[in-house]
C-alpha cells in the first residue's frame, strides 16, 4: 500500500497558495509543484530501480539481490544470495559501499528478449575479488530465472584494508543508452593508478554490447581495453542521457563523488579523460600511498588539467563542495513544465535532491534545489507514468510527482 509522506500535504498548500518562504523562487516560472509519494519501504538496503514493460517495477537490494514489484503489490526475489531466491547466486556478497548494485533491462525485453542486467560484487574469483555484470533471463510470468551469463566479469574491486577497509569506490551504474549499448560505471577502489589505467576496468565507464563486448567507436586510446568510453573517472554512480529533442540528445552524463571538495557532474565524449589522477604528489600528507583525500581543488584536482589539459570539462561542480553526490536522471515530458529536459542529481551525505539546467554545449547554467524531504538518494528514474521515482538510504522506494 501507497503511503503519502508529509510533502503531499505540503503539495497541497502549495496549490491553495500557501507558498513556503524557500520554495517562491522555484514556484514561479511554472516550476512544477511536486508530491512524494512512500511506495514501497523496509527493504534491505534498496539500491537501482528498473521497469520492466507493463508497469512491473525490478530494484535491488545491496546485500541481497535483484527482486520484482509486481502491478498488484507482490514481490517476486528473482536473483540474490539465499533460498528465497528464483536463480540462487551465493558468489553475490556485500562489504561496505558495495554489493548489489545496478539494474538494466534489455532495450528489447517488450519484444521477448526478457534479459535483466545486474552490477554486483562476486567471489566467484578471489585475490583479488570482482564486480562483475551478470545477465539472466526471467520467465513470461516472473516465476523463473535461468541462464546467468557474466558478460563483464574482471571489474575492479577493492580488497584492500587500507583507507576503512575493502569494498569502497565500486561505481556500479548500468544503462542501455539510446544508442541500444549497455553503459557501466566503475570506481576507482582508492587506488592511485586504477583511474589512468587503460588495461584495467576500475574508474571508468565502459560501453558494450548485450553480450560484454566492446561497442564500436568508443575511441578508447591505443593500448587501452576496446570496452572503455572514458576514463579517469574517481567514483560515478550517476549515468544519464540528455533526452530527445534537446541539444546534444543522446549525450551521457556521469555524477560522481568528489573526495574532500567539488563533486562533478561531466557530459562524456568517447576516449575522455575525466582527470581524476590521485597519485602520490610532493607537499602531500598521504595516507598508504593514497593521495585522493590529502590535497585541494589546486593541489588534487578533480579534473586535472595541467596534467591532462584536453581532459573533460565539467558541467557543474557544486560549488566546490563534496556532498555525496550520486544518481542522476533527465527530467523529461511537459508534466515538468520549466523542468522539462533538466537534470536532477541526488546527493547522499547532504540528503537534498537539485535540478540543473544545462546550455546548448552541456554546461550548467542554473541550479535549484527540489522541494522534497531529505533523503539519501540512492538512484533516479524517470518511470514510464512521467514521475521521478527514487530509492533511498532509508530503506524506501519514492515516487515523486509534478502537479
């Protein structure tokens, strides 16, 4: 059962005109009024949505696995780590930040290709341990799941114990772009060289075909592994893609944590350097060999550019800050009113929800801060009603929703 949280009464005075002091700047301009709605709550750590052709809602749960919401309420646990599961899968584990974490359905599941894709953790291999996207087929009527097939399967993850331990910096976005790809974030494990590394698949994202494979013209340069699009990323867990209609649709956009300032939001290009390069640096207080947290936007760039001077540029940078910013999701349709074709970011740690506006070329030229009560937001997906639906830290998927 749906369960209205306190902003639906608060949607309700908006539209009776009784307008909060910090949300009249946002209401004119036919900014959209918003309502959050608790769809679902008590999950264990809910991390991705996805929608599946027919209203049923997939998310996963960190140190679980993949599950099903069905149109009539139920929950059908199609892959994960124990018995209540469909496909059984106890290479699947969690530690700190990572564990189960993206979902992705195949561009063509409406017409029988019923593929679910999922980023996750797995000890199938040790020494070091993987994350690893694994594909699975689901039957007509949920009630079955068959043939695993990892198509990515050497993904960077930190067993490491330094800096709090194993298991940080993982990324683990996925996407289909409009271009039919599948789109992977990976983090850089808080190790200095992984983001510059073209032979290994820790920061970056990876483009690829259904089967892993490395799609065409991703321009990765010469000696780097076919499957990266860009790299010198530090932790993306955000991956969007400007929508039809707009300048430059189709273009990807990541939105990653900074480590101690500027978190970033950054429109891709195939064969970019993202510029983060955390290596250890003279004048430094390093901590292990590990210089990501010891420097300054001077002393250790996000984006680096004297040492990378074509390295991509940035759309935003939050003000310099560092504010656990992760999902992000094009808003897109005219229920948006002044919203339509902005990006919404989440941010975890300072628990707000903001709405960018982007110009022609990609750069942020405006920036408001939704509406909504704070949350850890966790992912951002746009679903096929028009809403913005949302996971969060607590526990709860949301549905937000333009009045």
């Amino acid at each position: 059962m749906t369960k209205p949280t306190h902003l639906a009464l608060l949607a309700t005075c908006l539209c009776l005109g009784f307008v909060p002091a910090q949300s009249r700047a946002q209401a004119t301009g036919a900014a959209p009024v918003l309502s959050v709605t608790t769809v679902m709550e008590d999950l264990r750590g809910p991390w991705d949505l996805a929608f599946a052709p027919g209203g049923a809602m997939l998310f996963t749960e960190k140190c679980h696995g993949l599950s099903v919401r069905l149109r009539d309420g139920r929950v059908v646990r199609l892959l994960g780590n124990s018995a209540d599961y469909r496909l059984r899968a106890n290479d699947l584990f969690c530690q700190s930040q990572s564990g189960v974490h993206g979902v992705a359905l195949d561009p063509e599941f409406a017409q029988g290709r019923r593929f679910v894709y999922v980023f996750s953790a797995s000890n199938l291999t040790t020494g070091p341990r993987t994350n690893r996207v694994i594909r699975v087929k689901v039957a007509a009527d949920w009630s079955a799941v068959t043939d695993r097939v990892d198509i990515v399967q050497s993904i960077a993850f930190k067993d490491a114990p330094y800096l709090g331990g194993p298991g940080a910096h993982s990324g683990g976005r996925l996407r289909f772009g409009p271009d039919g790809y599948l789109w992977i974030t990976t983090g850089d494990n808080h190790n200095p060289t992984l983001p510059q590394d073209g032979k290994r698949l820790g920061g970056k994202v990876l483009r690829v075909d259904r089967d892993g494979l490395a799609a065409p013209d991703n321009n990765a340069p010469v000696g780097f592994d076919p499957r990266i699009y860009t790299y010198g990323h530090r932790n993306p867990q955000g991956l969007a893609f400007r929508p039809a209609g707009q300048p430059g649709a189709g273009q990807a956009f990541t939105a990653e944590h900074g480590p101690n300032h500027t978190d970033e939001v950054t429109p891709l290009v195939a064969g970019g350097n993202a510029g983060w390069d955390p290596q250890v640096r003279p004048d430094l207080d390093c901590v292990e060999g590990y210089c990501g947290y010891a420097g300054t936007p001077r002393t250790m760039p996000m984006t680096d550019t004297q040492r990378f001077p074509k390295a991509l540029a940035p759309a935003w940078n939050n003000q310099g800050k560092s504010q656990g910013m992760g999902p992000a999701e094009f808003l897109n349709g005219p229920q948006w009113k002044a919203w339509n074709g902005r990006l919404a970011v989440g941010f975890m740690r300072d628990q707000r929800l903001d709405v960018l506006t982007l110009g022609d070329a990609g750069m942020a030229t405006g920036v408001v801060t939704a509406d909504v009560p704070r949350a850890r937001w966790r992912s951002l997906v746009q679903g096929p009603d028009g809403a913005l639906w949302a996971t969060t830290d607590s526990g709860s998927v949301v549905r937000i929703e333009p009045r």
